[in-house]
C-alpha cells in the first residue's frame, strides 16, 4: 500500500451500509424482530420521518434512514433488482430464512450448500433490499474455493454450450 497516498487521502477507519427505506420505523422494527438488531440511537422528526438509525447487528452497525426526495435520498423499489445486498452470517440459516420469510421477506433463493463452505439463502425484505443469509459448513482455504469455482464455471459454460 502506497502509505504517502494513504495518508494524504485520510484513512478509512470504519465503514457502515446505510439503508435507506420507506417506512424506516417498521423496517428498524422488521430488522429487530427477524434478525434480532438492537437499535443504539434514532432521530426522528416531528412529523415522524426518520431522519438517522443505528442497528447493531451482532459486531455490525447498519445506519438507516426514511427517504428523503427533496434531498435526493431515495429508498429501493420493492419492485426492481437491488443493487446491492447486505450478508449476515448466523447459526441456523434454514431457520433465520423461514423466520424472514413469515415476516413478509420474499424468498429469492432456498438454502442450499454453496462451494465455497456455506449454506446459504438470499431474501429481499418487505422494504427492498437483499440479505444474504449464511451458516458455515466447513472451512475452505482461497485456493480450493478458486478450484471449486473455476470448476463451476466451466460446467455452467458446458452446459450452455450444449
């Protein structure tokens, strides 16, 4: 790392996923409820907008926050593909999808067991955005997942060229 850089740009000490909602008070209660979050701080204002969260989500803070169009701050829609998603890794990741889905999360893709040593699911809450869900099933060094997902890669290629 080019430390001369580093410093004359400032160093990143923490960074945080910030999401923003409509509906920032349900989805802060949402995120309780189904992920266990812990909220640390929110300022709302008067009229009821929630203007600043923060979640704790195990060692992790997510900042959330209403919309804010006059400001150019808009939430996802609940009806395009998200751009991005946050992962939490859990115990029981068969249990934590189905909890999230009877609370209103739409089932994107089933737990299964990944290459690369997780079982996995991907589910996009009520308010538009995309958690990937994890358990670990086994350790896996970075050259056996390269191996694993060259492998992948290469059948997929062969059975679309089929």
């Amino acid at each position: 790392m080019n430390t001369e850089a580093a410093s004359s740009q400032g160093m990143i000490l923490e960074a945080f996923p910030y999401l923003r909602v409509r509906g920032a008070s349900e989805a802060i209660e949402y995120y309780k409820r189904v992920f266990g979050a812990t909220e640390c701080f929110r300022l709302s204002e008067p009229r009821g907008r929630v203007g600043h969260a923060e979640l704790r989500f195990g060692p992790m803070i997510v900042m959330v926050a209403d919309e804010y169009p006059e400001y150019g701050i808009h939430a996802p829609s609940t009806s395009s593909e998200p751009g991005s998603a946050l992962h939490l890794h859990v115990e029981d990741v068969d249990g934590l999808t189905q909890r999230a889905v009877d609370a209103g999360a739409q089932l994107v893709r089933e737990p299964q067991d990944q290459f690369y040593g997780e079982r996995s699911s991907r589910i996009r809450d009520p308010f538009g955005h995309e958690w990937l869900l994890g358990s670990s099933i086994e350790e896996v060094s970075h050259e056996e997942m390269q191996r694993r997902f060259t492998a992948m890669c290469e059948q997929a290629a062969d059975t679309e060229n089929s």
